[in-house]
C-alpha cells in the first residue's frame, strides 16, 4: 500500500470512516503525497492522456477561439487569460502560438496559471519560458487578477472531489471509506440516513455531489458578472443529472481499483454539467452547452487545420495530424469526441461564442 494509503488507515483507525469527498481530497491533493502533488501523470509514459496532449491542434483552435471571443467582448486591454489546472502547461503554449495571428489580442493578454502542484507548476513554467507571454502562477481563482477574463479549464472539473450518497431501503446515506476485518480500506456507508435528499431511486443507486464544483461555479460566475469574460470548460461527463457511480481511478492507462494505491493513481469523477450550470446560472450568468467536444472541435475548424498540418509536414509525419483529430473528434469507442463535452459560462454581454453559435456549424 502507499505512503499515503498508510496515512489514511491510521487516519481511520484513530478518527472513523471517512467521506468518499474526503478520500479524494486526499488521494489528490494532500499537500505532500497526493498524486498531482509530485509527478508528471500525463503522456504514454504517465497515467493518462489528454487532449492538449494528444495534438497541437487542440490548444491553437481554443488559443484562436479565445481570441474571437475576446473581439466580442470589445477587446479589453488588459485581458486576463486563467488557466484552471494547466497540467504540463501545453494547451497555454499552443494557445498562446496560434493566438500571434491576432497581433492586438496577443499584446492585451496577461496569463494566470491556477495551479496546486509545484511539481506541475515547474513543468509548465519550462513549458512556456519561451512563449513571449508574461505569466504569473496562483494556487486559487480568488487569487488570480481583477478584470476582464477569458478562462480555459480542460480536465478540470473532474478532478474536484464528489460525495455520494447511496439509496438503501428508502433512505440516502453518504459512501464513506472504512477498514475491513482484515484491515484494508473498503467502501461503507454512514450511520445516519441524509434527511433532506427525497429522491426517490432504485436500491443500490447513487448521488454525487461536487461541493468543490459548486462553489467554484458560483465564484466564477459571480466573478464573470462582475468583470466580463467568458469561461471554457472541457470534461467528460454528463448533461442531465442522475444516479450512478461514476468514482474511476487510472495508472498507466488501465482502471484500478480507486482504494488500492492512493496517491499513486488518478481519481476522477464524472462531471455533472448540468448541475454545474445551475449554480453558475444562478449567479446571473448565461451558460452555452454543454456539446460534444467533436461538434465543438468541427465548428471551430479541426478539419481543415488537420489536412493544412499534412500538407506541410514531412510524408512519414502526414498521417499523425488525421489519427489525431479523429482521436479528439471521433465518437466509437476509445474516441473523445463525444465522451467529452464543452461548456461555456459567460457574462451576458458576450455573444454566444464560437462553437456555441445557434447556427449549423462550419462546413469544412
Ligand atoms: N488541463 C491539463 C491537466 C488536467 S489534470 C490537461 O488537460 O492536460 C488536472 C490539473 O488540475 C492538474 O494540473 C492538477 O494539478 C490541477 N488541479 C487539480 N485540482 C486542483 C485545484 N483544486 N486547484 C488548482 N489546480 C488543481
């Protein structure tokens, strides 16, 4: 078991189960031995793969789709572009690569990378040294500077900790994580029944609850009202609300039990889009989406930056720019295109943003 899954048994044999919310929290973040706190997860090497990282092409359509926006908001000089966990730092660089062809947009913008894990922060700081942008880390939106702002957040939602509530004989109680007869931890349920969850479900059925997510919606939205801007969210997950465990653990690239190694996996939850809309509506802002990445990739013109990439790369490099973009664009099995999802929270002055625009999408 890990150094952290130890820390935890103790923690439980001391202290009582704790909550799944918890739990996450933990393996995540704890300050010394969470998983994001010091590793490189992503790539064919790490534990998964993302779309920054599967091609360019990914962060130069959101860099060009920022600079669109950003015309649309009057072109505010200065803007803020936020990044909400910026991984390896990969989509900012391409964004900030492609968004050169908008000279004026290029000059106005200042970035602010959210980011927790000084590991990752490190990365993205060699990452960017020789974009040209002036950057600046924080570890929280409330620290990020004032004003007019165009926010990107890929793969970050899912990483906010969930608590579940789980339906026996009529009642909700919330999933906790225990240690078992023989010591391990498994997974168990609270004493008390939750008295104000009334839904009825299935036996068995379970409820998850993004705390985390909701806060950050209503923080960022209000932050948006107030300020200006538009916010991008990219995630896999889900646009109606229901029941299901949706609590995944991965390491290099395979499921694994989300108990067994904590801190040495990723643990992920499906985002609940809709629920994120609620609260971010109700802070007065209009919300776009969510659609399918691959509609949202299409619309602002994949097709056509793919076979432009072909034709000017090298014959035994031709082919990797199409199996990307079907990769990202795809909707079979192992594909993005439609597992993943985008979603816009905006002040109420910016026009529907690219992508989102009532109208058919681009033909390529
Ligand atoms: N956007 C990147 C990385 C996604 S992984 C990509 O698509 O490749 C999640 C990222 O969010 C990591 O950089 C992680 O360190 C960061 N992170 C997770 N929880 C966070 C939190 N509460 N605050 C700030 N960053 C967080």
């Amino acid at each position: 078991m890990s150094a952290l899954g130890d820390e935890i048994k103790a923690m439980i044999a001391s202290d009582g189960p704790i909550t799944v919310e918890r739990y996450m929290e933990l393996a995540l973040a704890h300050p010394e031995l969470g998983y994001y706190m010091n590793r490189d997860p992503f790539g064919a090497e790490g534990d998964f793969t993302t779309a920054p990282e599967i091609s360019q092409m990914y962060g130069e359509l959101l860099g060009l789709w920022a600079a669109e926006v950003w015309g649309s908001m009057g072109r505010p000089n200065p803007v803020r572009l936020i990044e909400l966990g910026p991984g390896r730092g990969t989509l900012m660089s391409d964004a900030l690569r492609a968004a050169r062809i908008v000279p004026e947009f290029r000059a106005a913008l200042d970035v602010t990378l959210v980011e927790t894990s000084p590991t990752l922060a490190n990365i993205q700081y060699e990452s960017l040294l020789t974009s040209g942008a002036s950057i600046a880390w924080c570890a929280s939106l409330g620290e990020a500077p004032e004003g007019p702002a165009i926010i990107f957040a890929n793969e970050f939602l899912d990483a906010l900790p969930v608590r579940q509530f789980v339906q026996r004989a009529g009642r909700w109680r919330e999933r906790t994580v225990r240690l078992n007869d023989l010591g391990q931890l498994a997974f168990g349920l609270a004493n008390d029944p939750e008295p104000y969850i009334k839904a009825e479900a299935e036996e068995g059925a379970v409820l998850e609850i993004s705390a985390a997510g909701h806060r950050l919606m209503f923080e960022l939205g209000a932050r948006l009202v107030k300020q200006g801007g538009a916010a991008l969210f990219v995630d896999y997950g889900h646009g109606v609300t229901g029941f299901g465990d949706t609590l995944q653990s991965v390491r290099a690239h395979r499921m694994v039990d989300p108990l067994a190694d904590p801190g040495e996996a990723d643990l992920t939850a499906h985002v609940d889009f809709a629920a994120m809309a609620r609260s971010a509506q109700a802070t007065g802002a209009a919300v776009y989406g969510p659609i399918d990445q691959g509609d949202f990739l299409r619309a602002l013109g994949i097709d056509v930056r793919a076979r432009a990439l072909a034709e000017r790369a090298p014959p035994d490099r031709a082919d990797e720019f199409d199996l990307a973009r079907r990769r990202l664009i795809g909707k079979g099995e192992g594909e993005m295109g439609a597992l993943f999802k985008a979603m816009v929270v905006a002040n109420r002055a910016v026009p529907p943003p690219p992508g989102f625009q009532p109208y058919p999408a681009r033909q390529a």
